[in-house]
C-alpha cells in the first residue's frame, strides 16, 4: 500500500433519490407495501462506496475493497427527488479491517448513521471463491 489513512479522514458523496432507488420497488406482488421513500439498501449503498472511496489511494494493482460488516440505522425517510449526502470518517484501522463512522444527511437531517468495515482484497481471490459458489467446487 502506497498511501496511508489518517484517522479523522473523510469522504463524502451526494445522490438524489430517484423512483427506481425506493423501498416500493422491492415489493414482490400486491400483498406486499412499501413506501416510495430512498430504500436502506441504496442508502448502505452510498454510505458503502463513501467508504471505499477513502480506500482507493490504498489499492495495488489487482486489489480491491470488499464491505466485511455494516452496522447501520436508516432512521428517516427521504423522498423521491430529495438529495442525500453519505460522509465516511476513517476511525481505526484493526488488520485486516478498516472501520468507519458513517452518516447520511438530507435537508431535513440526519437520515442515516453508523459504522462500516472493509476490508482490501485481491480481485482474484475474491472471484475465484464466488467461481466456487457457482460450481460447488
């Protein structure tokens, strides 16, 4: 790893919510309802690839960072066209995981918040293991 993380770092993204990024979507026929409101699993998304972004400097050739554990609560909803942005903080780093403090905010507060772990891996690795998923070998 040529670069090095400094605890307090930061990275932030924005997103708008879009329809196709809402709980609604999820449902699977008409006996299950769900609000049109940003789902949990983009909102992890986008506090996810927050973190990765802060892991990128750290990559060589043929590596990349997996999540390894999320802690995360989604605790208000934000709407269809509502902008959202989702800040990692680097906190520790305890071999082989990276942990971050994550939060997201849209302009009515806070609507997400937690911690994330990732880990850096090799690209092969972790390919050839999901090959084994797919062929039992």
């Amino acid at each position: 790893m040529s670069e090095q993380l400094t605890l307090g770092q930061k990275a932030s993204l924005e997103n708008i919510v879009t329809a196709e990024m809402t709980a609604d979507r999820f449902a699977d026929g008409p006996a299950e309802k769900f609000p049109a409101v940003l789902a949990t699993p983009f909102l992890i998304a986008d506090l996810e690839r927050a973190c990765a972004l802060l892991l990128t400097p750290l990559l060589e050739e043929g590596q990349l960072s997996v999540g390894a554990h999320i802690d995360v609560r989604h605790l208000a909803p934000t709407a269809v066209g509502g902008r959202y942005t989702a800040t990692a903080t680097f906190i520790e780093n305890r071999s082989p995981l990276f942990w971050f403090e994550v939060v997201a905010e849209d302009s009515a507060g806070i609507i997400g918040k937690g911690r994330i772990a990732r880990a850096i891996v090799s690209e092969a690795a972790i390919l050839a293991r999901a090959d084994q998923s797919v062929s039992g070998s």
